[in-house]
C-alpha cells in the first residue's frame, strides 16, 4: 500500500516500484512465479471529485453519510481482492489515509497468506500544496486555451503525466485534515517503509529492495490466516457442518421410525448402522429408555451435541470428526442421556 498526503508524489514512487519489482522478477530464476499489478483511483476510472466533503459543496447529513467516497474505495477493494494471491503482487497507489481501509486490506491480505507493507511517501504540506496549487493553474489555462483553439494533438508521454487531475483546494485542505499517518507500531501498518520527495535514486531503490524483501524475499514473513477465517476440515460427503447436520438428523429419524414398530411405543434398541459398510456385528446400538422418546427430546440432544462438536475459536480440533467417527460418537452421546434422563 502507498500512503501519504495528496499531492505528495504517491504516483511516481508507485510508478518507480512497479517498474522496480518487474525488474526482480524478470531477474528471478522463475520467472512464472509471481506476477505483477497496479490498482489505483486512475486504473478503476474513480474520480478525485469523490473525496470531496468540504461543507461549500456538501450538506452535513450528506458528509456524514459519505456515500460516494464508500462507493470508490468499495470498488478498489474489490479490484484489490480479484487479483490477491500469494503469487500475485498489488501495488495500491492511492490516499489510503484512513487507518481503518488499511486494516481491512491487511486482514484481506492475511487470509489469503499474503504478507503486505505499507510504504509512505513522505512530503512537507507547503510543497504538496504548491503542486496541486500547479495542476490548478494548468488545468485553468487549458480549458481557456481549449475555449480559443483547437484540440491539441495527443503530447508524449512525459506530457501526459503532467495532465494529472488536481484537487479543489477546499477538498485539498480536507484530506490533509483527515489524514491519518501510518504507525510502525501497528500490524497493519508495519512494515513500514518510507520515501521522502528528496531521496534519490539510489536511496529508492534500496528502500524498494528492502520491500521486496518483505514480501517476496527468501526471508519474507510466514502469514497464516486467522483460525476464525479458515475453513473446516471437508468429508468426502461434503461440508463438515452439512455432514455433522445430515448423520445426526439420519439418527434421528431412524430412532423415531423404530419407536413406531413398538406397541407399547418405549424401550427396546435401535441398530444404528456405521457410516463404513460392514457386518451386522458392527452396528451401532442406541438403548432407548422405558418411556417413549419425542422428537422434542431428540432434537434437544441433537442440537446439543452439533454445539459441541462444530468447533470454534480455541476448539480447531473439533470439527475433524469423520463420518463413521460422527456416528459412534452422536450414539454414544445419546446412550449417556437417556441414562442420566431415566
């Protein structure tokens, strides 16, 4: 992620990084490895008018609601997590000024054990105000130059990087205003490197190689994603929690159907048969009490068991029950119930 005031040279060192990176992985023995992508408010067609909240041009209940700056950083994250994967690397050229956007792409990055950085490119307000003060100027002398002549040819290159779209200075002053600087102390916000406008070219590209280091170096840091967001061990029936559902309510209905073979409606056995197939011997027996067991009671000791075995936060080893294992364990719960309930 690339961070720092507007105006402040955020796109060059964006531009200087891409290029940076694509020349290691030129340099690395493979090549297919990784690969390389640019997400930025220019790349997704996102406006610098969306930022604007200054209260000239909005109303307060509008402001409070800041609808269309959500609307934009909804669709760079969305770009940010099409292309995320732990071989692919995404240089996110933008504001990134609230530290709350910057955690929600760090965790984004931690669930798909991708590491991440943040780089911030530091610059004196006076001087990032004198540059957009700059692109003002110029955008005011093309449009009455457009109004006097006729379109001018399409310019080179170096041309085209100063038609850069400037700030109103009210929305200017505002997102100074709302900027959150990054802190080292933080886990979404280290490691954090930093670029000031006057490093030169050899202090860049040592900063750029020590971000390399960090997220594609041979040293770069193991990233395991929260146990909260890794997703449970799967039979080969499907889902752990679809098959945990699917045998204890099987159980059921098998004790229910037996139960009605009974005149009296109580006691007697159920064979429960596993999972595996197998002999007769191997079935399961559930020995139900003297007086007629109700759906209600069943499903109350089913419901209890599923709570106990669906694993959560402290019990990961839990939801790795298989089939056969799910079944001799809901039996075995079922049998110590009725005991204790008769």
């Amino acid at each position: 992620m690339v961070t720092g005031l507007p105006t402040s040279g955020k796109s060059t060192r964006a531009e200087q990084l891409l290029a940076y990176l694509a020349e290691r992985i030129a340099a690395h023995s493979d090549r297919t490895k990784y690969r390389l992508h640019l997400v930025s408010d220019e790349t997704q067609s996102i406006s610098r008018a969306v930022y604007d909240l200054s209260p000239a041009q909005l109303p307060a209940h509008v402001r409070s609601a800041n609808a269309s700056e959500k609307d934009a950083r909804a669709a760079v994250y969305a770009a940010v997590k099409r292309v995320l994967s732990p071989r692919d690397i995404v240089v996110l050229d933008g504001l990134n000024y609230i530290k709350g956007w910057r955690y929600q792409l760090f965790c984004e990055a931690k669930n798909m054990s991708t590491p991440s950085a943040v780089l911030q490119i530091g610059c004196a307000i006076d001087r990032a105000r004198a540059v957009n003060e700059a692109r003002l100027e110029r955008r005011k002398q093309n449009q009455e130059g457009q109004k006097q002549e006729e379109p001018a040819p399409v310019g080179t290159e170096s041309e085209k990087a100063k038609d850069v779209e400037p700030y109103d200075p009210a929305n200017w002053d505002n997102l100074v205003f709302r900027y959150e600087e990054p802190n080292p102390m933080t886990r979404w916000d280290s490691p954090l490197f930093t670029l000031i406008w006057e490093d030169d070219a050899e202090q860049t590209r040592q900063v750029f190689s020590q971000i390399w280091d960090a997220v594609a170096g041979e040293a770069k840091k193991v990233v395991r994603p929260n146990q909260s967001t890794v997703q449970r061990d799967k039979d080969s029936g499907g889902d752990y929690l679809y098959v945990l559902e699917r045998e204890t309510q099987d159980i059921v209905k098998k004790i229910l159907e037996k139960q009605q073979e009974y005149s009296d409606g109580g006691g007697g056995q159920v064979r429960i048969p596993r999972a595996a197939a197998g002999a007769a011997d191997d079935d399961l027996v559930v020995e139900l009490p003297g007086s007629k067991v109700g759906l209600p009671q069943l499903q109350r000791h089913r419901r209890a068991f599923v709570a106990l075995n669906r694993g959560g936060i402290g019990l990961e080893a839990v939801g790795k029950l298989m089939t056969s294992r799910l079944r001799e364990s809901f039996v075995g719960y079922l049998n110590d119930a009725f005991e204790k309930d008769g």
